[in-house]
C-alpha cells in the first residue's frame, strides 16, 4: 500500500489535551507526488471538565474570525473522532500523520483517537516538517523557521489563517514541494 501523507491542522483552546480541549481539527491527504485526493474538517464540543487555557485564550481573542471558524457547528467528540477515523480508513494507502508542528498536533489528535475510538490509523508516528526542513536544509533545529526556508517551497501554497482546514492544505502543499525537491516520490 502506498503511503498517504495526511497534513493535519488542529486549533485547540490549552497546551494539552484533557484539561483542554481541541476546538477543530483538519486534514488533507496527499500521495507523494504531491496530488491533493480528499480533506477532512470538523469542529468539536469542548470537554465537559476542561477549560481554556487563559495565554491560549488570550491569543484567541486576537483571532476573533478563526475562534468563530472553530466553534461553529461543533459536534460531539465521540461522533466527531469517528467520523475521522472513518475517513482515515477509507483513503487508498496507509496514513502518514504530518503535522507543523507535529509535536503539538499529533498530541492532541492520538489522544483523541485514542480517547473516543480506541485506535489511531497512524499508529505511534508522526512526521514533522519542521525536522524534515531541518534535514534539507542542513541547518540547526531551532534556526529552522517559516521565514528562513526557502521561498520556492511556498509556492502557489495558501496563506496561514489558524483556519485548521486552510492550514492543513497550506502545510501539505509546503511539504509536498519539499519532498518533491528532496528526489521526487519515494519507493512504497
């Protein structure tokens, strides 16, 4: 099976998951030759004993357009987890969660799967664009950055709105054209 590279974006209202909760959550499925197949956009209820986090939430109130994209048609997390993890089984390959940062995204997306599905499609991995420039780039981890990496990667891709399905695409297209650089589609 080849691999399905599935940007994932998530807003969320905390640094974790559980006594915070993830208000949406995005993904676009790429093959590695850089052909967007499907997206999947959902916006969740808060936990019932969760709260947000007041730095998280402070910052979400200087993005009042995203905060509304997040809470609008809110679904439940169970219906809304399985909803995904129905999506996930049925693209044509195995999943590859990638994530900028995927640190943070992945975090909350396995807890989740984990939490309301008891199984995740990716299993215990996620990839990291951050790292992959880092590796590209031949440069230090933390001097890894947006504006340090080269611009012809940032072609033709959308702009960054903290709109999780708008940065899921926007992320893929950035590692698509980096793994296209990288030499092209790799074996399976």
């Amino acid at each position: 099976m080849p691999e399905i590279y599935v940007s994932t974006d998530i807003e969320a209202d905390g640094p974790i998951p559980g006594p915070h909760s993830l208000l949406s959550l995005a993904s676009a499925a790429f093959t590695a030759d850089g052909r967007l197949l499907d997206t999947f956009s959902v916006t969740l209820d808060t936990l019932p004993d969760a709260t947000g986090h007041p730095d998280t939430m402070a910052w979400w109130a200087t993005q009042p357009d995203a905060w509304e994209a997040a809470r609008r048609e809110t679904r439940p997390a169970a219906q809304a987890m399985a909803s995904y993890h129905a999506w996930l089984l049925q693209l044509p390959g195995k999943p590859v969660f990638v994530g900028y940062p995927a640190s943070y995204d992945f975090l909350f997306v396995y807890w989740y799967l984990m939490r309301f599905v008891g199984h995740s499609p990716f299993g215990h991995a996620a990839l990291d664009i951050k790292t992959f420039a880092m590796s590209l780039m031949r440069r230090p981890f933390r001097s890894v950055t947006k504006r340090t990496m080269p611009r012809r990667w940032f072609a033709g891709t959308r702009a960054h709105t903290h709109v999780a399905l708008d940065d899921a695409i926007e992320q893929g297209e950035l590692f698509c054209h980096m793994l296209r650089e990288h030499g092209g589609q790799l074996g399976t």
